[in-house]
C-alpha cells in the first residue's frame, strides 16, 4: 500500500526548549540512536531504523519555540519556496545551505492554514 511519491518526504524534525530531554524522552520511547549534527550538539542527528531519517534540535532563527515537522525532497529548494510564496504560502528560513553538509539545501516554509513544513535538496552524488 505504500505509493513512492514524486516528491516523498524524507526528513522529520522535532525542536523543544532541552535537546537532552528530548533526546532522553524519543531515545527511551523508540529507542531511537542520536549523534551530532555537522553544526555540533546543539543538531543531533537521529537514526530511527527504517524510514525517513530525522533530528532533534532547540528551535532558534525565527521558528516557534516546539515544533514537530516533517520535509519534502524537491529538485530545487529556491524555486519551490517561490512557487510557495505564489500559491500564498510563507517561507519562513532559507532557503539555506547546511554547513558541511556537501551542498544539502533546506527551507522551512507554512501553508495557507499556517502548517509548518520543510523542503530540502540532498547534496548532489
């Protein structure tokens, strides 16, 4: 019953106000593996089995202080945030290159509802 979209989701993303809390909380819960992300321990990277992959970070930069989302893979991340913007959406961070990422491109945008969602381009290779 499971249908490969043309443009899947591919990431989650969960912040609150205590990284460590969190990372206690889903580690005990599903027992979820985390390591640092390429920006350090404030990101840690979560490895959930099977799935999208996903992290856990302390919201900053303009987002509500929780949040739980999840990301889109799309070919190009600034024509997507235009094409939202368009169609009456908001894009509200990015569109951004991951330090040390090789080249992975993210931005985390709203629906007409205000639903916040994320869309990224992996690096290429």
């Amino acid at each position: 019953m499971t249908n490969i979209t043309a443009a899947p989701v591919g990431w989650f993303e969960i912040a609150g106000s205590d990284i460590e809390k969190a990372q206690a909380f889903y580690g005990d819960l599903f027992g979820w593996q985390f390591s640092d992300g390429s920006t350090g321990p404030s990101y840690r990277m979560v490895d959930a089995g099977q799935g999208p992959g996903g992290g856990i970070t302390t919201a900053e930069g303009g987002l509500p202080s929780t949040y739980a989302i999840f990301s889109i893979v799309v070919p190009d991340v600034a024509l997507t945030c235009e094409q939202i913007k368009e169609r009456g959406g908001r894009v509200l961070v990015g569109p951004a290159e991951v330090p040390d990422s090789g080249g992975l491109v993210f931005a985390n945008v709203e629906d007409l509802d205000g639903n916040h969602f994320g869309v990224f381009c992996p690096p290429a290779g």
